[in-house]
C-alpha cells in the first residue's frame, strides 16, 4: 500500500477556480478531512472547509468526493485504489464562497416558511398517542442537516428551481410536523404550492446520500404526495365540494398549480 495519498482539490471562488494537486503522507484510518486537515496544516492554510465535530452528526463538512456527495468526516481514504488521485470538490448545487466553503443560507430561508407545530387541545384533556406514532415521525428528527440531499436533488442542481421548489430536507421536515399526532397545522397547500412537492418524480437519489439512513422518499415525500392527491384530485371530494359549494380549506399559500 502506498505511504502517500494524492489530492485534487477545487480552490478558489465561484467565479475563478481551479484544480489543485497535493500529495500527502497517507496514515492509517484517515478520512478525507483529515487529508483536507493535514493539507491546511503543511501546504495550503488559507484553503477553507467547513467542518465541526468530525463525528458525522453535525453536517458541515458536505462536500463531493470524486463525483459523489459525502461527508468529508466519514468517508475512510483507504476505500479509494491505493496510488489514484482523489477529487474533492465543494457541493455542487449551492455558490461557492471559497474553496470547498459553500452558501448554504438559501436552505434557512425556506425553513422560515413552514408552519411550526401547533397544538389544539381542550381544557382537561390530556394530549395521548400511541408509540407506533411517536416512532413514525422519530426517524425525521435524525436529520442533521447536511443538505447532501438537498445538493444531489436534481431538481435544484441540475434545473435550478430553488424559487419554487423545497428539496427533500424540507419535506422530511414537513413531514415530522404534518405526520405528528397532534399537530393540527394545515400544510399541504403550502406543499403543493410555494414548496414544489409537485415536481419531485421521486427517483430517490436523495434517500440514497443521506448519512443518516432516513428513508426520505418512502416514508416522507411519497406520504405527503399522497396528501396532496387526497386534498386536490380526489374525483369524490371534488363532487362533495361542488354539491354543497364548499372550498379547499386551505391554511398556507397555494402559489402555483403543480
């Protein structure tokens, strides 16, 4: 096995970048960090990454390795052919700010537009569910917003809809609200509108990078797709609607007609 490692990694900004080449001593059990690391540290130190907790749990160190999303922090140098170069380029989907540094912040200002949770109960009632329920919408609340979903949705990378469509993180987190038992929040105009659901064809490229195993398409958007048929295109509540002139009861923004 080779005692060093070869790295192409994109340096510069969004407008003028290029590939550079380093060369590492390769140690036992390094990830691709701490090649990133051990190039600021004897080579570059003005090269920027972003990162935390080199745990895996806190998502910023996203980046792409020879093509594919990855955490940077988890992805072990040694599954790569001994001596072939590796490239490491930042997400592809969001603007670079420098080097392997992206701009994430487009992500947060969607976030502001789903409805918190919200409880109705009445007075003397004790609000109850069961554990299956409990555990349905756990499994959304493992996202550790990484945004690798977000950045191999093809949707936003290749086609640029950030405008009018929410990416699979978003809907993991509409689904962990819509999907709770005692929620009483009504989204699903908000999803078949400002949110896009619509034009997810559900290909499950998202579910494929997630680090934390969440089964997005299946358990989140598919679910949400579902509700959105029921409220819109339900042949029934259509004719039920038209008999007694009744509205869709819409409680967040319908922009579009996807």
């Amino acid at each position: 096995m080779s005692t060093q490692a070869t790295l192409r990694v994109q340096r510069g900004d969004k407008d003028n970048h290029e590939m550079v080449e380093y060369k590492i001593p390769l140690n036992p059990g390094m990830v691709v960090l701490d090649a990133i690391h051990a190039i600021q540290a004897t080579q570059a130190p003005d090269l920027a990454v972003r990162w935390n907790c080199k745990a895996g749990k806190c998502g910023s160190c996203g980046g792409e390795v020879n093509g594919k999303p990855k955490l940077l922090c988890m992805d072990r140098m040694d599954k790569y052919a001994d001596g072939e170069p590796i490239e490491v380029r930042p997400m592809k989907t969001f603007p670079v700010i420098k080097d392997l540094a992206t701009d994430v912040s487009w992500n947060f200002e969607v976030n502001k537009k789903i409805p918190a949770f919200k409880m109705e109960t009445k007075v003397g009632e004790e609000p109850r569910f069961s554990q299956e329920e409990a555990d349905r919408v756990q499994e959304f609340r493992k996202c550790i917003e990484c945004f690798l979903c977000q950045n191999v949705c093809h949707v936003l990378r290749e086609h640029g809809k950030q405008a009018e469509f929410a990416g699979p993180r978003f809907f993991v987190r509409a689904a962990s609200l819509e999907m709770h038992p005692l929620d009483t929040e009504d989204r699903v105009g908000l999803l078949k509108g400002q949110m896009g659901l619509g034009y997810c064809n559900i290909t499950k490229c998202c579910t494929e990078v997630c680090p934390e195993s969440i089964a997005i398409t299946d358990n989140a958007i598919i679910p949400l797709k579902e509700r959105v048929v029921d409220e819109y295109y339900d042949p029934v509540k259509k004719i039920v609607r038209k008999l007694f002139g009744i509205s869709k009861p819409d409680k967040t923004p319908d922009s579009t007609s996807n």
